[in-house]
C-alpha cells in the first residue's frame, strides 16, 4: 500500500473515531426488571428508553435487561442500590423489605378501581413515598404498574376469605401480602417470580396471585383449576434510579428521565388495559374464572382490617389516612 493511499486510510479511519465520539452517549444505564418482553411494562420499558434516548437527542443510551436476566426483584433492588444497575422497576411488595412504607400499596382492597389507583399513586401519597427511598440510596420517579391482582388456586374456586382455608398460595416475597394470607387462613410461601410455574406445577404450592398479564405471560393457567378475579391489591411497580446515577445527569437531562417515565408509566396502564380483555378471552377455556360477588368482597374488606392495623405503625398513621381518603376520592 501506498504512504498517499495510507495516509487516506488513517485520515478516514480517524474521521469516522471522531465522528463516533461526538455522537457517543455521555450516560449509558442498565435497566434490568424481571418480566418477559411481551408484557405491558416491559413494553413500556422499551417506550421509556426510545422517549430518553429521543428526547436526551443521544445523550443518553438506556440498555434494558429484561427477564430476570440479572436476577429476581430483590436482586435487582439491591443491584440498584450499589448503582450495578440504574434504572429498574420492582414492586412495590419487594420494595418494602427495603422500606417499610412501601407496605402501603400491597394493603388489599386500598384501591377500588384504576381512578382510585391513579389518585393515590399519581398523587400526594405517591410523590411522598417516593421521595422516602433517598434513604435507600434509590431516587423515585414514578409508580407504574401491571393492573389488579388476581388468585388462582387448583384446590376450589374462591368465593371468599374462608375458601382460602389451608392452601399454599405462593406470594411475593413481602410482609403484607403474607400477612394478608395467613389472615385469610391460606399458608403463603414467598417464591421467586421465575420459579412459580415449576412451583405449580410440583404442587409445592397450590395457587398465587398476580394481574392478568402475568398469569398470561408465565402460562400460570396451564397448571391452575380457578381464577377468581378478586381485583385485592394494584400490581404496583416502582420506577427508580441509582441515587447516584441520578444525581450525575446535569438538570435538563434529570428532566428528560422524568418526562419520559411519566410516558412509560402511562403505555403501561393503556398496554394493560388493552391486554386485560383479550387475555380473558383467550384462557376462558383453560381455567374457570369467576367474578367476586360484592357479599364475598364485603367478607374480604372485612376479614382485611387486622391487615391495615398490623401495618399502620410501619407506613404511618398518617401516611394511611391520607391514602384512604385519597382512594375514596
């Protein structure tokens, strides 16, 4: 090769590294959850990262890890908090092992219906909680969510508390839906996410709870006899960031990430509510489903309360109020 015909090579090769380094995203931030690619949030995780990668015009490049690709909910957390991981959505069940206010959102029966959930969770109560997990080394940015929770058992159909008598129900590896069982005489066993259906299955337990588009997504209909569309508690997620991670973005990047979580955040709830209907119709005949009567909601409101007593002191009386009135509108 020629020195002229080198000295091109070296001169483009150098354009093209310079090129590269200006067009190079100043912050790259692992995203890691736990749901497959085809559920609602993880859609809306792909959402968020093309909105801040938009929006931040490259600055920022978001690499998601879904699928439990870097462990269950609880590693991810504590992933997040060393800043092994930026960005994550854990539930909030999960959360409360970290922060004892978080028990608030798995009260069952706080929330009514999704107006109900949008006040609470978009609301005072919300932005309060959020801006508890400073403590944790975590910075809240939003409550996202994968839409009511729903049991499902292969013992008997559930037409109230005292049906839950005796039955291993697999749960999320959180004080107050454990509790929330044992009130109702089930025994709750916590399980990883990703070992739920081997855990049917097996019969290691025999029932769970989760919204619609997980049972949809992980097949729990394969290995389950009823669903009772109980609708007790908001699947809610909550959206952080490594405090650190979020305290290096300069403030009209900080503004991006919000913006665009606020965008992830509500493709979740429309993916949710689109999927909802199409999954009931799809499995209705691979699993009996069954409305809860408003008498067996009654009895379930009421065998809750010890629940919402065992718990005041650790959210807070007043944190409790408000959400109650909140809820109520």
């Amino acid at each position: 090769m020629s020195i002229k015909k080198l000295g091109l090579t070296l001169a483009t090769a150098l354009t093209f590294s310079l090129s590269g380094a200006a067009y190079a995203a100043d912050f790259t931030f692992t995203f890691a959850h736990v749901l497959t690619e085809d559920t609602p949030n993880a859609r809306a995780a792909v959402r968020f990262k093309e909105e801040v990668e938009a929006k931040s015009d490259g600055r920022i490049e978001i690499n998601i890890r879904p699928a439990a690709q870097l462990g269950g909910d609880v590693e991810i957390i504590e992933q997040t908090q060393m800043g092994l991981v930026h960005i994550s959505i854990p539930p909030t069940g999960n959360l409360a092992n970290f922060n004892e206010k978080m028990y608030l959102f798995d009260l069952p029966f706080l929330l009514s219906d999704n107006e109900a959930m949008k006040r609470v969770l978009d609301g005072e109560v919300g932005t309060e909680l959020l801006g508890t997990l400073g403590s944790n080394n975590l910075h809240g940015i939003a409550m996202w969510g994968a839409g009511f929770r729903h049991m499902t058992n292969n013992v008997r159909p559930i037409n109230g508390p005292d049906d839950l008598n005796g039955i291993k129900m697999r749960t999320l590896q959180a004080p107050t839906i454990l509790s929330t069982y044992r009130a109702y005489g089930a025994n709750p066993t916590a399980m990883a996410y990703v070992e739920v259906y081997n855990g049917l299955q097996q019969g290691v337990v025999e029932g769970q709870e989760n919204p619609l588009a997980n049972i949809d997504s992980m097949r729990f209909y394969e290995v389950q006899k009823y669903m009772t569309l109980t609708g007790h508690a908001y699947h809610t997620y909550a959206a952080i960031m490594n405090k650190q991670a979020w305290e290096s973005l300069p403030e009209d990047l900080q503004t991006v990430v919000e913006e665009a979580m606020i965008v992830g955040r509500d493709a979740a709830r429309e993916y949710t509510l689109e999927d909802e209907a199409r999954i009931l119709d799809a499995i209705k005949d691979q699993i009996e489903i069954q409305e809860l009567s408003p008498e067996a909601r009654a009895a379930f409101v009421e065998a809750s309360k010890p629940i919402y007593d065992e718990f005041r002191p650790k959210v807070s009386p007043e944190l409790m109020d408000k959400a109650l009135a909140a809820s109520k509108g």
